[in-house]
C-alpha cells in the first residue's frame, strides 16, 4: 500500500469539511473544544492529525468498525423481537457514524488528489 499525502495547511474545501467534522466532536466537560483549528480532532483522550494521511486512514477505519458494531448490536436486539431481519432500519447512532465517515473519506479525498493552499 502506497503512502498517502500529508498537507501542512487545510485548502479551503478542506476546511469546509473540517468544519463539518467538528460539530461531532462537542466541547470537553471543562468547555474545551475537542479540535484544533489547524485540523486536528480529539477523540477520547486522543489527538488526531486529520493532516496527516496515518492518522486519516485510521478514523476512517474506526468509523468502518463503529458502523458495524452498531448496526450489529441493533440487529441482535431486533432479532429478539422479530423472526428476520427484514424490516430492519438503521439507527440514529449508526446514521452519525455513516455521516463522519463519509467526511472523513471526503476530507481525505481532498488532501489525496492535490488540493492544497497556495
């Protein structure tokens, strides 16, 4: 697998994204924002990068994990109650974890295919 590009600086369309990206990541409990203006995200205890290609490529993954999780702890309990799947919505939680990813994967796009400032 080849490296994927860093960038120094978010573009424009970058950022436009990034703004998007940070209404998932809420204030700490001492009112501290979880994102840095220069493109990094705090998820847990932990700074990303989303500059950086790793540290993109990583919450892409996570994201992938988190939708599956969800969407298999939502069709256990549905199971429970019906005799299929068939039927079976995603839920809210899922929905948020589909929608970051698709940022994420929009915000690496960005960066991979060149888009950079100045």
């Amino acid at each position: 697998m080849s490296k994927g590009r860093d960038c120094e600086e978010l573009s424009p369309k970058s950022r436009e994204i990034f703004e998007k990206i940070k209404k998932f990541f809420s204030p700490d409990p001492w009112k501290n924002p979880r994102w840095t203006e220069d493109g990094r995200i705090c998820d847990s205890t932990t700074f990303y990068d989303l500059r950086k290609s790793d540290d993109r490529k990583s919450r892409i993954e996570w994201q992938q994990h988190m939708i599956g999780y969800v969407i298999g702890l939502n069709a256990k309990r549905y199971l429970r109650a019906h005799p299929s799947l068939e039927g079976l919505g995603i839920s809210p939680v899922a929905a948020n974890f589909i929608e970051l990813l698709h940022l994420y994967e929009e915000l690496d796009y960005q960066i991979e295919t060149g888009d950079f400032v100045g």
